[in-house]
C-alpha cells in the first residue's frame, strides 16, 4: 500500500548526496601503464600451446624443462637482483581478472621497468585465470627466455607486444592537475537537532 | 487595473505586456515554472545532480605541482645516474601532506598508496616488497616502514573510489 508507514518514512529524505572533488594521481593512468598486445588471441594461444599445456602434466615444480617463477615473491625477488644474468624475462599477468588484487597489480608495471634486465611485460585476455590458477595462485608467470625456449614464441611475443613506457619518468613536464569527483552522502541534519 | 490588461488583445502592445509580466512575477510561485520535486531514492537518499565547477581548485593545483616535482627529485636517483636530492623530494611530500590537511582537501589511494607516512618518500622503488606468510603485501620503505595491505582477506576487495560509479570525471 502506498499509505503504509514504510513507504512514508521512504519519502523524508535523511542523507543527501555530495560529490567531493578528490586529487587523482598525475602519473598512475592505469590504461597507459599496461603496455598494448596487438595481437590478444595468438599471444595466448601461443602461450597455452607452448608453456601452460606442458605445465599441467609436470608434477613437481623442479621438473620444469624452462627456468620460470609463479610466486610473487619469486618474481620479486628475481626482478631486483642485481648482477643475474641479462636474459630478457617475460612475465604474463593475468590484469583483467577477479581473484587478483589491485594493490598487487598496481605494483608491478614500474618494477618491471626498474628491473635490471629487459622485461616483456604481458597482460593477458580476460577469463585466463581460470587455466592460471592450479599454476600460480595470483596468475603470474615470469618465463626466462634462455636457450630453452623455443626461439619463435619469444619472437612472436616481442613483436606483438609494445615495450614498458613510462613517459613521466624519462622526461620532466608538468602534468594537469586532474581532480575527480567522488559520489558519497551526508546526514541532512535539522537546525532544531543541531542546538 | 487587472481587468485592462486581460481585454487587452493587441499582440505585443508594451504597457500591457509590462503589467502582465509583473501581475505573473507578482503571483509568486506558480510563474516560476513548475518546480521539480526532490529526488530521493530507495535509501531515502535527495539526489542531487554534480556540480559544473570545483570550489578552491588552486589547492588541488598546489598538492599536484608538490607531487610531481617531489616526483622529479626521486625520478633522478630511481632509473638515471643524476643525483637527485632524497631530503628535498621527502620535504615537498612533507609540505604537500600538510597543505592537504590544513585545507581539508583529499587524495585518492592512488597517490596515498605511494607515500611512506612515516619518512614522506616516494614509494617506487621499495627497500623489500612481498607477500607475508600470513598472506599480506607489505611494501617496506627506505627507512623501514612497512605498509601492509591484507589482500589475503578478500583478495576482490575494492577501495571506495575503485568501485563502479564512485568517481566522476567533471
């Protein structure tokens, strides 16, 4: 009924919206950070083909033919150490799925850029998680592109995929303020209460 | 009076035209045009639509030239081999962290998530990064603060501003 003492109590507005102007980052533009894959569907075709099918018949992780990390903390660790060797490094994430956390993905452009070694940093189509997950829980694989790999997926992959750029880093110029509004709402407050 | 101005048939004759409009403003609300009701939605919410202009922007200006040029001294000792000054760099991100809060002004996680509350570094290159064994982030800086962000709880979780139709782009 819509005399009911629910709906009423519907009708008196109690909050009210605001829209609070917020700061944004002027270097994080998260589209621009991911470096473009040209070719989405044969990259991971390639990948599937060539590294993951072979992955899920191998039981233990010392049996792997290639030299690869699935642990972040790995692939940390292997992106900071200085002085390894110079082999470029592949490294596929899994960026537009759910399950991975953002604060984690939001780390990993930049450290792959101070990487010592060059970093071909790969971000995958949607729904690969589903494959990734009995290989890594966060769907990260760094793959060493030694002797061991085969030649032409490593070619293929560096050309379909654009390099790390971080524009903001390598030269100075003054970015606009970008201020965004963010949605929240209020208590409305009478000014009987208020005394 | 009134009664002139409604026999009055010429189109356009400017003494009843006046006195028309003035008799309509003087009748008050109804002239006006019909006013629109408040929106109030399910919660019991009174949307209102966002505002064209953004109040005291020259903070936001402020905060964001302090960031950046922080950003430049970090930048030089991060990636190339030109000495950037660390102390200089902490001081702005100091300076910038005050004026915000002097002024009552926000910052989005994005840019809080790369300063150290403690020594005001920029957080790019941390001193350790990892996953804890209890299944936490913890990004540790220079001088040995650790940031921790329990991704272990709700790995889908999603700040306030990341979710859907939070944030407007004015």
């Amino acid at each position: 009924m819509s005399g009911s003492l629910k709906s009423l109590d519907k009708k008196v507005a109690k909050r009210r919206q605001v829209y609070k102007p917020v700061l944004d980052n002027p270097f994080t533009n998260e589209a621009h950070m991911w470096p473009h894959v040209h070719d989405q569907p044969l990259v991971w075709q390639l990948l599937q083909c060539s590294i993951l099918n072979k992955l899920a018949h191998i039981q233990s992780k010392d049996d792997y033919p290639w030299e690869l990390y699935t642990e972040f903390n790995d692939i940390v660790q292997y992106l900071s150490s200085e002085g390894g060797s110079s082999d470029p490094v592949c490294l596929f994430v899994c960026n537009k799925d759910p399950d991975v956390p953002l604060v984690l993905l939001q780390q990993i452009p930049l450290l792959c850029y101070m990487a010592p070694m060059v970093v071909k940093l790969v971000q995958l189509p949607k729904s690969a998680m589903a494959i990734f997950k009995p290989v890594s829980k966060y769907g990260m694989l760094l793959l060493r592109c030694d002797d061991r790999v085969d030649r032409k997926f490593v070619s293929q992959i560096q050309k379909n995929v654009d390099p790390l750029r971080f524009p903001w880093l390598d030269a100075v110029k003054y970015q606009r303020t970008s201020v965004k509004l963010l949605k929240t709402t209020v208590p409305i407050v009478s000014k009987k209460r208020q005394k | 009076m009134e009664k002139k101005i409604r026999q009055c048939t010429v189109p356009l004759c400017p003494p009843c035209h006046y006195w028309q409009k003035k008799d309509k403003h003087n009748m008050g609300k109804k002239a006006q045009g019909p006013r629109t009701k408040p929106e109030i939605d399910v919660n019991g919410t009174l949307l209102v639509p966002p505002p064209r202009t953004i109040a005291n922007q020259d903070h936001f200006h402020r905060l964001n030239y302090l960031y950046q040029i922080s950003a430049y001294q970090t930048r030089t000792t991060a990636k190339t081999t030109a000495k950037g000054h660390i102390s200089l760099a902490r001081n702005y991100i100091k300076t910038m962290d005050l004026v915000s809060k002097k002024t009552k002004t926000s910052l989005l996680p994005t840019i809080k998530r790369t300063i150290c509350k403690k020594c005001h570094r920029l957080l790019w290159t941390p001193k350790k990064l990892e996953i804890t064994h209890d299944g936490a982030l913890s990004v540790t800086c220079a001088c040995g603060t650790v940031k921790r962000y329990n991704i272990a709880a709700d790995p889908n979780y999603k700040t306030y501003s990341e979710r859907e139709d939070n944030l407007i782009v004015p």
